[in-house]
C-alpha cells in the first residue's frame, strides 16, 4: 500500500538553533508555520542531540545539545546580523565535509525518519550558517537515495550565499512522482510570494533533476534558475536496466554486497578521497588518498541502511515514470539552466545527455568535468558555486547585474584556478616591483595605494597573459579585488567556440573582469574600485611581429577625464617578459595570407563589433584572431608600478584641455620608463632562468612566493 501524505506542505526539519530561527522567520507571514510551530522535545541517543519537530525528528551534527532560539527574537537577530557582502578570499569551507561526512548525516537521518513513512520534508543544513543579506533561496533536490545530504561538500559555500533548503525523502515514503511535484511547487510558490522579485534556484541531482525539470514546465512564469547535476532524464539509456535485472536475482540475504559490486557504477571514489587533501602544491600526497580511500571504501555498507531493498526497487520505479514525465514537458521549460555533466559517468550517459537537454532547452549552459563520476557532488574538481558564478547565474533580483551580483573569488577558487597552479607560477616567475611616494623603487605591490578609486593602467603582452599575474599578486599581496576591463567577447562567443573558449572565459568573469565600455568603467570608479585598464586593447594584446614593446593607445583621453572626475589615483605600469617566453611565428598580417587561415579568421570576426572601429588608424586594426607563437624556455615576467598620480582635488580641471592632454602624456610616458626600467635590470636577475628558479623552489619547501629578482 502506498503511503501518501495528509499534509498538504511537508514540515521542515531544522539542524540548529540558527536554523531553526532562519527557516521560522522566512515563514512567519505563512500558513506553513501551522506545520512547524513548537512541538519541540529534546532527547539524547548515542551522544547525539535530536529535535523533534511535530514528530519528524533531526539530527543536529554536532555531539552537544544545543538551546533553540526563540522563534520572535532569533529570525530578526539572524536578518540584521547578515553579513552584506564577502571580502576577496573568503573562506568557502570547501573540503572540510567529505563522503564520511555525508555517510554518518545520512544514516542518522534515515534511522530517525525510517518509521515514519513520509512526508517528504526541508531540513537547512547547519553547515550553511547565515548568508548574506538579500541572498535568494536554493532548494536542493535528491538523487535515488533521498536523504538531501547530497551538498555536503558544497554545503558551507553555497551557504554564504544563499537559503538553502534541502529536501528529504524517508525511506519508507512512497509519495508518486505527482506529489514530490506538488511538494516542491507549493515550497517555490511560497518563496515566490515572500520574495516576487528574487529567482528562486532548484539544485536537482541526478533523479532531483529530474523533479526540477518537471517543477520548471509546470511554471513558466515563475523565475527559476535549475542546477542539474548528472541529470536521469537520460534513463532509457542507462546502466540501471542490467542493474535492476541482477538486483532482483540477487537474494535478500546478500544485498549488503549489492553496494560493494556496483560501487565502479556509482562514482569515482578516488575523485572522492581527493575532496579534503591538501599536499604540495594542491595535490594529495599518496599516504593520504590512501588513506581516505581506505576509510571511504566501507561506508558503501551504509547503503544498505540509506536505501533499503524494497525502497530501492520503488524509487527505481518511480524515476521510469518521472524521466518520461520531465521529457515529454522539455519545449515549455523558460527557466534558465546550468546543467553540470561527468565526462566518465557509468551508470548515466551524462555527457551526452547535456549536449541532448541543451538543444532542447532555450537558455542552458553546459559545463563537462571530463575526469568525474556519476557522484559528481561528491568528487573533487566540482564546485557548484563557481560554476554558477562562472556562468553569471547568480543574481538577486529579476535582471543580472554585473556589479551587484559579483562574488569575489575564495580562498578554494584561488588556490584551485589552473593559471595558479605551482607550474604555472614557477613558469611565469612573475616579479613584481612598485614607486614609493617618494620614487623609492620597492619590491611587490607596497606602492600602491590601498584606497581606491585606483585606476591601473599599463601596456598588453600578447594574449593579455599579464592579467592574470597582475590580479592573482593584488589578491595574495594586497587582498583586493581588481576588475580587468576585458573585450566584451571574451563574454559572448559562438557554440562551435566554447570549448575553447569557456576555460578562459569563466576564469576571467571569476576573478573581475568587466566587459569594457564607458558606462562599466564609470560604475568601478563611482565604486571606489581598482580598475585595470589597457588603452591599447585588443590591437596591442594581438601585435605583429616586432610590436612587443609598442603602445597602441589611442589619441582622445577620455579615460583620464574620467579619473579626474572621480578623484581616482592613478597608477602607471609597464610589463615585459614576452620575448622570453614565446616567439611570435604567424601574426595577424601573415594569417592574411594563408587562404585557410585567412578564411578562419574571417569567420571568427562574423558578426563581431569592432570596439574602435571609428576611431580611424592603427589602433581600429583589432580584427580577433589567435596568433601562432612557439614557446620558449622561459624567463621571467616583471612588472613595474610607477610614482601614483593623484588626480583627487582636481576635479575643477576636467574641462582643462590642456591639462588632461598632458596628464594623458605623462601617464604614458611612465608607462614607456617603467618598461625600460625592467628592460635595464633584468639581466641582473639571477633568477631570470625557469631552471634556477626550479632548483630554489625545491631547496626551500617550495615557496613560490619569494623566489628572488633583482635588487631594484
């Protein structure tokens, strides 16, 4: 006999006290408070703390019993304590929660709730703690096994920034598909009600996609945003056929080892045991994944206790009918989609089930992790906030806006960003010196002012591979953010181009980069901001051969009227370096040449804005293209920061032609000192060499961060 649920909004199980207080005062205007209200008891079992709630009982992870807030007080306290924004290098908590984690929450959940029978019900997870203020809510949505501890790893990040509610399914719930649907669109309904103007996310996994997907073609007129994780919409593809046929003839007695046999189709239990390993240079040592291979490897028995038999054979049941349900709805889905894709899935075709979903679905991006399993959630190299950050989905109102919703990067997206890994630093060597206010010429960033609005303004190496030092070293040294204003394609590319240019491109909008135009460069400024600029642009970053050292910079100075105004300070840089690493072999003039290449880069261009295309002479020449270079053994890139140029009191000058002509004049000709300043004395570093820098990062515990330069 199913078992169906006589509430008609399931009950929330709160995991503290803060969440308690949290989740009350999100729901105090609501007829949702009748099933939550206090009916509360607390009782100790296996030195555990649990709270009863109206019957459904939760766990509150941590080994003490804690005292609720009260409902009145707590919610206000927890709305006028939120923080209001996330300083550069904020702790995300990633890697602090792992697979044992998840095993022990789940079980323990699973046992409180096993003689119930449902309903479905919401529990905040306490690691979450309190978001920031005006942060929208995400519903988390279950794989087969339904217990909503899936987020465990990405719990405390995805926490900072938004509600998250998570949903469980008791093992003996037997609730259809048609009512987990009715449970989660009347949670969406309310939360669309309390907040009209906020998207609300839906986090599916795997079967959870499929309920989002589902939920999303039933309101197109609801703002929501669906995560997809691993989505089973690809079912009748799957791997759960044969599985299905050995479950039913294994007997009962040994589906204990039912986990254990098919632990190869499940996910990458490697992936898993890297989640919280911090060896040299971001990698695990080996004592430690085996370590925590090891421990890993005997939680699959809590499978067993997770998703009983009987529940297992239900729920596989009711993920045929949900996939066929969500597929046959897909043409009337409007809501955005980020769909998250295991490129060595065993148990879904994941991949291809992305590209499949993508063309049917009219606003959806995609983003593969070639080397993760079907417990993508669960495995290393995964993190569901940046992945939303990367692709601009995270907003708090109706309309994206590119300075509000900006979240600075983590520490974890800092210390994980490919272009910061050890080799990449090492090959870079990037050295950094900067002018004192009085000329003093010092090593790293101490020069700069540590007030803004400051505005950085220097010459392009090829292929901008200076931005990336130049916003990592203000990060590590200085602690502050600085926003690259970048070609606005590098934002808008064609599908045929996405693999090669997504990498790119999510890495710059992580870590700042606005697409360039007058009305951004004044919001940065208006926000006491530092700003990168290039006035040279996309025509100095694609030189020709013997253009290294040249400035394309174009003759109005619209940008220093614009410092002035705002009483920027302004700081002159030069960067050298390339001719040391890489020798330009096919430039823009030669590709011209060569029919085939001549055609690829004219169709790249098709449709594309010349930013400067009125401005006439060699700074229009900015056709995007990729030049061909060969890589040198490296030296090294340094970079120089002049004397800053204070412009604040002189905002009286701004219709001074003159001078702002001479400003502009002096601006660029520190730019052209500071080059040769470095030009002059790099040949005494004794570092300059890739080799030498090599042999001093392993002679002292592979500190990358003061490898010597020259004596300036």
């Amino acid at each position: 006999m199913e078992k169906k649920s006589k509430h008609r909004i399931p009950p929330f199980i709160p995991t503290c006290a803060f969440s308690l207080a949290g989740l009350h005062w999100r729901y105090q205007q609501t007829a949702m408070i009748v099933s939550i209200l206090f009916d509360l008891k607390f009782a100790i079992r296996s030195s555990r703390s649990i709270v009863k709630i109206n019957g459904a009982p939760c766990v509150n992870r941590k080994n003490t019993v804690v005292a609720l807030a009260s409902y009145e007080n707590g919610g206000k306290k927890s709305a006028q304590n939120a923080p209001e924004k996330l300083e550069p290098l904020w702790d995300d908590g990633y890697g602090t929660q792992t697979m044992k984690d998840y095993t022990k929450i789940a079980i323990d959940l699973s046992r409180l709730t096993s003689n119930d029978g449902g309903p479905p019900r919401w529990f905040c997870p306490v690691a979450c703690n309190r978001p920031l203020k005006d942060s929208p809510v995400l519903m988390y949505l279950p794989g087969l096994e339904g217990t909503g501890t899936g987020l465990v790893v990405h719990e405390k990040a995805l926490g900072k920034v938004f509600h998250v509610q998570c949903l469980h399914i008791p093992s003996h719930d037997r609730t259809p598909f048609e009512g987990l649907i009715k449970i989660v669109e009347e949670s969406v309904k309310i939360e669309q009600n309390l907040s009209p103007n906020k998207p609300i996310y839906l986090l599916g996994e795997s079967f959870g996609a499929i309920l989002a997907l589902a939920v999303a073609s039933r309101n197109p007129t609801i703002d929501l945003i669906l995560i997809l994780a691993n989505s089973a919409t690809a079912y009748e593809r799957s791997s759960l056929h044969p599985l299905v046929g050995f479950m039913k003839t294994l007997p009962v007695e040994h589906y204990g080892s039912f986990p254990y046999l098919t632990s190869f189709l499940l996910g990458d239990f490697v992936k898993m045991a890297m989640v919280n390993t911090n060896g040299p240079n971001h990698l695990p040592s080996f004592g430690q994944l085996i370590g925590n291979h090891t421990e890993d490897i005997p939680l699959l028995s809590a499978m067993t206790t997770i998703i009983p038999r009987d529940t297992l054979d239900w729920r596989i049941k009711l993920l045929e009918s949900a996939a066929g349900y969500a597929n046959s709805r897909l043409h009337t889905i409007t809501a955005q989609v980020l769909i998250l894709a295991s490129g060595k899935d065993n148990l879904l075709p994941s991949k291809d089930e992305a590209q499949r979903l993508s063309r049917l679905l009219p606003h959806c991006d995609i983003r593969v992790f070639e080397e993760n399993g079907h417990t993508i959630l669960m495995e290393n190299g995964v993190n569901v906030l940046s992945a939303i950050k990367a692709t601009q989905l995270y907003r708090h109102s109706s309309k994206f806006d590119i300075f509000r919703d900006f979240l600075p990067p983590s520490m974890t997206e800092f210390k994980t960003l490919p272009m910061e890994a050890w080799w990449y630093r090492l090959y870079m060597g990037a050295s950094m010196f900067s002018t004192m206010e009085d000329g003093k010429i010092v090593r790293g960033l101490l020069g700069v002012p540590d007030e803004g609005p400051v505005l950085i303004v220097g010459n392009h190496l090829l292929w901008g591979v200076d931005v990336f030092s130049i916003v990592l070293e203000f990060l590590r040294e200085k602690k502050t953010m600085i926003h690259g204003l970048a070609h606005p394609q590098i934002f808008e590319f064609d599908k045929k181009y996405e693999y090669l240019m997504i990498p790119y491109s999510d890495i710059m909008k992580l870590f700042g980069a606005i697409p360039v135009s007058g009305r951004n460069f004044f919001k940065l400024l208006a926000r006491n901001s530092y700003t990168l600029l290039y006035p040279g642009g996309a025509r100095e970053a694609l030189h020709r051969k013997g253009e290294g050292c040249k400035l394309f910079w174009p003759d109005k100075q619209e940008f220093v009227r614009m410092a002035v105004k705002f009483g920027a300070t302004i700081v002159p840089f030069g960067v050298v370096g390339e001719d040391d690493m890489s020798e330009l072999l096919i430039d823009y003039n030669e590709m011209k040449k060569i029919p085939f290449l001549d055609q690829m880069v004219n169709e790249f261009n098709q449709g594309r804005t010349n930013l400067r295309a009125g401005m006439g002479g060699e700074i229009a020449k900015q056709p995007l293209h990729f030049p061909i270079f060969l890589p040198k053994l490296p030296g090294r890139l340094y970079a120089m920061f002049g004397k800053p140029i204070r412009t604040k009191g002189k905002e009286n000058m701004l219709d001074d032609k003159d001078y702002i002509q001479d400003l502009y004049l002096q601006i660029k000709c520190d730019v052209e000192k500071n080059m040769a300043y470095l030009f002059k004395k790099r040949d005494d570093d004794p570092y300059r060499s890739v080799i030498r820098r090599f042999v001093w990062q392993q002679m002292n515990n592979g500190d990358l961060d003061r490898i010597p330069s020259f004596d300036p």
